[in-house]
C-alpha cells in the first residue's frame, strides 16, 4: 500500500520550498511507518535547501519530530503500532568499529529506510538526515524511532531530535559539565540555550551566556544563565575571564561555528579546561592558532556531534526530567505553525526571533 501524504519539499538550490503531495510506502523489513505530530524548524533543514549539504535535490525536508508509530515491516520488534516516538539520525548499527569499541554515540554506519519516498510523478526524495518528517507521514528504519512516555507534548519532544540534544550533549556528554564547574556558552539561539539547559542540568555553578543580541541572552537567563555578556559591547575573553577569578572557565561550548567565536571559546577557558565545538562551520573557513597556545593551554578540544547522544540512552531519561519539570522544554518551542509555514519561519529563524517553530499536525 502506498500513502499519500502532505509533505513540505526543496526541488533546487534556494528556491522556496512548497509543499505538495508525497508517496510514502508500507514498512519493509526493518522499517517503521511514523504518522508525525510535531517537528521544529531547524536550521539544518535552511542548509538542505541552500544546498549546503549536497545537492541531491529534491529533499524532503524535517527531521526533529515526534509521532506516533503506524506500521512496521517484518522482524521489527524495538517498536510497534501505537508507541509515541522520537525520530532520531542515528540509529546505531551495533556492528561498525565504534559500536564494537563500545562507543556506539560514535556509529559510523547508521541506519535509514531502503525504500524511497517519491513525488507523484515517481521522483525518489532525499529525506533530511534520512527522515524526512515535514509530512504527515514519513519512513525510517526502526532503529530511528526512540519510544518515550507518551505523555510528553510532541512540540517538545521532538526537539530532542536535533538541536536541543545537540546542546544538551554538547554541555552532558561531550563536555562533561559537573557539580560545581563553570561554563560559558558562546551563541545562545537554539543549541546555544540548551546547552546553557544542560549545564544547570549537570549543577554548573555558573554559567555565563554570550550572544550579540539581548534577546537571545534573556533567553539564556530564563534557562539558567547566571551571567551575560554581550560581545557586541564587551570584549568576550575578558568578561569571562572577569567572571571566573581571572581563570576562564572550565568548560567554554562553542554554538555558533565561526574563527571568531572559536579563538573566543579557546582563548576563555581555563588552563586545562575544555572547548566543545557544536556549532556547524561552513566549508570555507579556517582556524588559525599558535601551536604553543594549543600546546601550553593543555585540556581538550572536542567537537560534538549530535550532543554525543545515544537516542535510546538519553531521549527517555530527558523526557522523564521534562515530565518532572526539571528541563524545561516548552520554552524552546517559540511557535507552533501548520505546514504551509515553514517558509517563512525560516525567515523569522534567520531574523533571530524564535528558537524553535514547530510544525503541529492535526
């Protein structure tokens, strides 16, 4: 069986995207059928259709989603018709050089669905990040579904999905945030502030948030910043360092992804503390640091991909610590809006005006 869905597509290079009608099929072995109630706008859906990604046009776009499972191909057996669900881009293979290492946040051969989801004209869709869930219906692999409590909201929930782990990680997993420790956050929209999340999360003393627009900063605030610092005004290193006894602090989260905000992140930590890049750069640019810097100021320099999560891991736990008001993320859900909008939540994202829009599915 075939079903015709509505979905939200990017047919070339920067041209808006439109929705229209898309063809999902039944499960096959190994697959999950997932009718979608809530996905964010993330920016990496923006760089999908800016073709900065690649250019395997035309994308179905979505990929921070929550839904409900329909259907499931033969074998499967993790999830089944009726569970609420995070979507997830790592459905870990259990059997590559990492998963065996015991480091299966590091899977170097995730899982998607086989079978294409097209036009109506037969035209095969690049899912984002192989899920593809601006529709009302999408196809993944079973192992791209993480069950949690179904009384969770979908809005909220499916940010785990992409940026919010992403941040999350950024401060719990990568960065090892602890009792007591500092930490600075440079770029407070979307990761940025759920990596400020995580850090209260892990009992960080203080945690510093750096942003150029205020907005973002009482953003920041409300989610557990204790100190600001605008670096439009002030200079980054200095305050940070004013802020943590003259040292830096121990662990200082890069969230935008420029040679700028880097060099910042790398100059504001401590000696022997921790850089964690989760900020994605784009091809183009370059670092340059002195070698003896890099040597002499000791500590780490990580980057974090998708917060280091392990979806069946940490989406349940983060779900709990939601339900029990400990993580609060409805307030990174910005907006909700129909399908049709996500065109012009991109724009309202590139402004800076939202965290997240979140598509809402009747």
């Amino acid at each position: 069986m075939t079903h015709r869905v509505r979905g939200v597509i990017a047919r070339s290079k920067g041209a808006p995207v439109e929705t229209t009608t898309i063809l999902v099929p039944d499960p096959g072995p190994g697959e999950a059928l997932v009718k979608v109630q809530a996905c964010g706008v993330c920016h990496t859906d923006l760089h999908y259709r800016e073709g900065g990604i690649n250019d395997e046009f035309p994308f179905l776009l979505g990929h921070e989603a929550a839904g409900v499972v329909e259907s499931v191909g033969p074998d499967v057996t993790s999830v089944a018709p009726g569970d609420f669900v995070v979507l997830n881009w790592r459905a870990v293979c259990g059997t590559c050089r990492a998963c065996r290492r015991g480091r299966p946040w590091y899977c170097f051969a995730t899982h998607n669905a086989t079978q294409p989801m097209t036009l109506e004209d037969g035209t095969p869709l690049s899912p984002a990040l192989g899920i593809g869930s601006f529709a009302e219906k999408t196809l993944v692999a079973a192992g791209q579904c993480t069950k949690v409590d179904p009384a969770a909201s979908p809005a909220a929930a499916g940010l785990l999905g992409c940026g919010v782990m992403a941040g999350l990680g950024a401060a719990l997993n990568t960065g090892g945030v602890g009792r007591g420790d500092s930490v600075a956050v440079i770029g407070c929209g979307g990761v940025g502030n759920a990596a400020v999340a995580g850090a209260r999360l892990a009992g960080a003393s203080k945690i510093i948030a750096v942003d150029l627009d205020d907005r973002k900063l009482e953003w920041a605030r409300g989610l557990g910043a204790t100190h600001t610092v605008n670096g439009g005004t002030e200079d980054v290193v200095k305050a940070i360092q004013a802020l943590t006894d003259g040292n830096g602090a121990d662990v200082v989260i890069d969230a935008v992804g420029r040679p700028e905000t880097y060099r910042q992140a790398f100059y504001a930590r401590d000696l022997a503390g921790t850089v964690v890049l989760v900020g994605v750069p784009t091809p183009e640019m370059k670092l340059e640091l002195p070698l003896l810097d890099v040597f002499g100021r000791g500590g780490a320099l990580k980057s974090s991909w998708y917060g280091d999560c392990l979806p069946e891991r940490d989406f349940p736990v983060l779900v709990d610590l939601y339900l029990q008001g400990r993580l609060d993320l409805d307030a990174f859900v910005s907006e909700t809006i129909p399908l049709d909008g996500v065109e012009a939540a991109f724009a309202r994202m590139e402004r800076g005006e939202v965290l997240r829009s979140v598509v809402e599915f009747p």
